[in-house]
C-alpha cells in the first residue's frame, strides 16, 4: 500500500474529475490557479497510485442489458475471498461485496434477459462451490448512481 498523502488541491482535482471525468487539465488548471503541466502530473500520479481510475460507465439499461438484479449469498466461510474472486472473474457480474448482515457477499449481475439471469442463477451460481442460499432482487429502475463521494481531509 502506497504513503501518498492527498493535499487540498489533489482533493479538489479530484472533485473536479467525478462531475466530468473528460475536464481538459487547462480548465482545472485555471478553476484551482495552478499550472497545466502541475495539473497534469497530479492526475497521472493519482492514476498510477490507483486513487482514481477514469471510465466510460454504461447505462446497462440503455446499450441493451435490461435485466439487473442484485444478489445476497451466503457462503461457507473460510471460502468467503475465493468465491468473491471466482464471482469477480464473471463478466455478468459488475460488482462484489463482501459484507455483514444476512448475506456475506453481494453482487450486481447485469444480462440482457430474464432467461440469462436465470440460467446464471441456476447453471453458473451452482458451478461455484461453498454457495449456500441465494437472494435475488430485480432492479425496476435505477433512482441514483453517484460514483462520486466527498473526499475528506
């Protein structure tokens, strides 16, 4: 794990870059009074610490895939980081959380039909070893999804 340690003006690049990932360094540059160049090392390092990542996000909804459904698992539990990493490697699985509560793991599963989330239910989710009991909710409509959050001092 790396020490870096993030200042007001990472935070506010930061800031900047999750209302729009595209803002040209120029704009935040004079938006924070410093240098393009400074700008642009500050991102390039924050990239390559993996304190952001810069991406295109998809609405599932939108590109075809009109079926998403998120999913509780109870696992066996010295199996709780192999099956999150097996459920990881899925492409129909977009998120993996292991959690506490009723469920140990939750995942977002994103397919293009009610017949593949049931043939991923019931053919891939079987196929993984130390799945106990499953809970499936479909999502009607997406209300919110803010990939941003306050970065704290």
């Amino acid at each position: 794990m790396s020490n870096f340690v993030l200042d007001d003006f990472d935070r506010e690049i930061i800031r900047l870059l999750q209302k729009d990932g595209r803002m040209p360094f120029l704009t935040i540059a004079n938006e924070l009074g410093l240098a393009e160049g400074t700008v642009r090392r500050r991102v390039a390092k924050l990239l390559d610490e993996g304190l952001v990542q810069i991406v295109g996000i998809a609405d599932p909804f939108k590109v075809g895939l009109s079926t998403v459904a998120v999913v509780g698992l109870k696992v066996e539990r010295g199996k709780i980081e192999t099956i999150a990493s097996e459920l990881s490697a899925l492409s129909e699985v977009r998120y993996v959380a292991l959690c506490t509560g009723n469920y140990d793991l939750v995942i977002e599963v994103v397919v293009s039909s009610n017949d593949e989330l049931l043939t991923f239910l019931v053919d891939t989710l079987s196929a993984i070893k130390g799945i106990s009991n499953t809970g499936t909710s479909i999502v009607l409509k997406v209300a919110k999804q803010d990939l941003a959050w306050d970065i704290q001092s």
